[in-house]
C-alpha cells in the first residue's frame, strides 16, 4: 500500500509506488564546507538518494547554496525552531525543508514558511515526534500514546491543507519500536501523503540496525513507507546507508549490489569461515550488479539451499570447491578458495554474465562433493526445512524425521546448542 500523492525532492519521486527512497543524515557542523560535502559524497556513494542537513545557524543556512549547487543528490534543510532560518533555506535553494509546525513559532510563522514554499516549489517534511507533542495532547498521550501521535500528526495534516499546501511527506518519530510500527499502520490508512520512516535515537550500530529492521522492516513488509532513514550513533553517515540498502534488499523492495549469502556455521565447519566470509564481503563491495554469493561453511548438505547462488564456495579441512547455480565448477584448495571464486566471478562478467565451465575441472569438483556430501547427516539447514515442512505437515514432516533419525542412528544436534567453542579451526 504506497501513498497514494506523490512528491519531487528535487528530480527524486518520493511516495505513489516509486521506490523506497534512503535517505542519512550529514554528521558534520554544515557551514564546514570541506568536511560537509566531503561526507555527502561518501553517502552518495554508499546508495543515499537525498541528504539531510541541519541548519542550525546563519552560516549553516548560507553554506546550503553552495552544498545544494555541489552536492550529487538532493538535499533537505533541517530546521528546528526558527522560521528566519527555514525560509533561508527555501531561498538557498534546499530540495525540501524539514520542520515540525508545532515547534517554528505560531501560526502566523508557519503560514509564512508556507508561503515561500509555494512560491519556490519546496516541499517540505512535516512531522510530530514522541517528544514533543502539543500540550492538548499530553493526557492522551499518557492514555493512548499510538493515538496522541496519529491525533498530532493528522492535525499537522490539516493545518498544511488548510494554508492550501500538499506538497509534503509526513514523519512521526517515536524512540518505541511498537509505537513506531502502530502509528504508521493507523497513520497510513488515514492520509494519502508519503510517509519517512525513522525510529528515532535508535542506538548504536548494532542495537540501533537491529530496531530499524524489525519496526522499518515490519512496516515495509506491509508496503508503508515511501522514504527511510537510519539513525545510528555514528559519525559514519555512510554506515546509516549500508544498513537502510541491507533492510531493502532483504525485502526484495530494490536492489543494490551483490547479496551474501553465509551459512550460520555449527561444529561441521573445518576452516576459518570468519575470515573468509569477511574478506568475500569486502571484494564483494567493488561489484555493482546484484549478483548473489554464497559461502557453505562445509560440503555435508552438498550445495543445499545455495542451489540458486549465483557463485559460491564451499570447504573442508584442506580443498575447497567453487560452484554455480547448483553445478560444481572447480575444486581448490581451501587457502585459494576465495581467489579462485573471484577469478570465476571476472571470468563470468568478461564473458557476457555466462559461467565459464572447465569439464575437466568440473567432474573432479563433482567427486570431491560426493566424497564429502553426507545424505544423511542432521544438519541445521535440513533441520530447519524439516521444521518448515512440520509447519506445513506435522504428520509427513515426523515420517521423514524418523526415517532419517533410523538412517543416522543418533540423536538429532540441535543447531542452538551446538557448542561454539568447539568449532574447529584451521587457520592459515
Ligand atoms: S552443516 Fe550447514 S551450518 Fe554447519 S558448517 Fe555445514 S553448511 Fe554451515
């Protein structure tokens, strides 16, 4: 369910079916021109779509023209509490402005803000946030927070199209994941204006990724949400990017570069996935296309669930085998392997995107994967599909469970307790 208006931050169509814009944050004082554009070059190349900016001062609001004439997206002016400021913007040039009416000074001031909206075409961001609710709501708040901000956000709503403006995109920012999720679910189904979606204050890399995927990822899952932003406490904006794109292309909403694809690893593993995984990642970063890379911790499960893997690599103790689409192109060893994959992968784009196969090389890779694959063995790939499968059918799922079990004449591991500390490595 996209928004049903649609708007332009500068050429960019925000809402109305296109696709899930990301947007970051300059982490930089903004009238520090060097460093300003520097990182808004750094995002720009990390995926963003639209820059922020704030715009506390006035020599942030004068730095804006020349960070809109330079800068290789569009460009949003954050203003908090001042209407001089945000009408600044307009005049430098801003994209888009964002404000939040209930904090810019009255009335008077937001229908000023407006006006110089509508003369230079600007659309602005309008939003409400936990922290900040208009008095008349505070109660409600206390009762019904999910409610007060939906009430604070629709009226917002209703003062822009009562000042005849609807050129804008809504946010309403909460630091609670729940509330987050409930307030755009009951929001979206009330007004027809792009939503940006944030959780506020997020938190770190690692909490803070986390909390964005699950309520930015729950929403977008339901098709809300026109625009995204991750808010971590980095000064790496670039990182806020590369997590929004890992949300996205989780979601199968756009497409950014390769996918990796890495087993979780359990006590089968007999090489240094770590590192392996690591390093494909890191080369994996200078390809453009969405080609999909896969990394088997070990040969047991054969290919499995890599099957569709554009390349992938799979080891052992001392050889390796490199393969594609299901089919085993070489095998190599173990401390080669992730050259080799890549010398496959450059093979395969200097040929048009067609997998170059050796015959040779190929059926020795074949042998190698049936003398390592165990058809038998209770790994958490085929635990985990006899657990769909359950889902699906508990009586068929028990019948291949006990034929298998007979098979193996052990008990089943349980990935989740499977020791850590006994994973063994090789370390070249
Ligand atoms: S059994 Fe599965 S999880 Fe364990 S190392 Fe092999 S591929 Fe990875």
């Amino acid at each position: 369910m996209a928004s049903e208006r649609q708007i332009h931050v500068g050429d960019l169509p925000i809402g109305g079916g296109a696709p899930v814009a990301v947007q970051t944050m300059t982490k930089t004082e903004t009238a520090n021109l060097p460093a300003t554009m520097a990182q808004i070059c750094d995002v720009a190349e990390a995926g963003a779509d639209i820059v922020r900016v704030a715009v506390p001062r006035e020599q942030d609001a004068e730095a804006l023209k020349t960070i809109v004439a330079e800068s290789p997206i569009p460009v949003i002016a954050d203003i908090h509490f001042n209407h001089t400021l945000a009408l600044k913007a307009i005049e430098a040039g801003a994209h888009c402005v964002r404000l939040n009416p209930g904090n810019i000074g009255g009335p008077e001031k937001v229908a000023e803000v407006i006006e110089a909206a509508r003369r230079a075409a600007t659309p602005l961001r309008v939003g409400v946030n936990s922290g900040s609710l208009p008095k008349h709501l505070r109660d409600l708040e206390f009762d019904d927070p999910v409610e007060a901000l939906v009430t604070a956000a629709v009226e917002t709503v209703e003062l822009m199209e009562r000042l005849d403006f609807t050129n804008f995109k809504v946010s309403m920012k909460s630091t609670s994941v729940p509330n987050t999720i409930a307030s755009n679910r009951m929001l979206a189904q009330r007004i027809p204006y792009p939503l940006h979606l944030g959780i506020t204050e997020a938190g770190t890399k690692w909490s803070g990724s986390l909390k964005s995927a699950v309520g930015l990822g729950t929403l977008l899952a339901d098709g809300i949400g026109d625009t995204i932003r991750i808010s971590l406490s980095t000064f790496h904006a670039e990182e806020e990017v590369k997590v929004a794109w890992e949300i996205l292309k989780a979601l199968k909403l756009r497409e950014r570069g390769p996918v990796l694809i890495a087993c979780p690893t359990c006590g089968r593993l007999q090489f240094d996935m770590d590192s392996v995984v690591a390093e494909v990642e890191r080369r994996l970063e200078a390809y453009d296309d969405p080609i999909e890379v896969s990394v088997l911790g070990c040969a047991v499960n054969g290919i499995g669930e890599a099957r569709h893997a554009d390349f992938g690599i799979t080891g052992a103790k001392d050889m390796g085998m490199i393969y594609s689409k299901g089919e085993p192109l070489k095998k190599v060893p173990t401390e080669q392997l992730v050259d080799e994959l890549f010398k496959e992968i450059d093979r395969y784009y200097a040929a048009g995107r067609r997998v170059q196969r050796d015959e040779h090389q190929a059926a020795q890779a074949r042998q190698w994967l049936a003398e390592n694959e165990d058809a038998t063995a209770m790994t958490p790939e085929r635990i985990a599909a006899l657990e769909a499968a359950a889902a699906s059918d508990d009586a068929a799922a028990e019948a291949v469970l006990g034929g298998m079990l007979q098979t193996v004449g052990a008990e089943a591991p349980d990935e989740d307790s499977s020791p850590v500390a006994g994973r063994r490595f090789t370390r070249r």
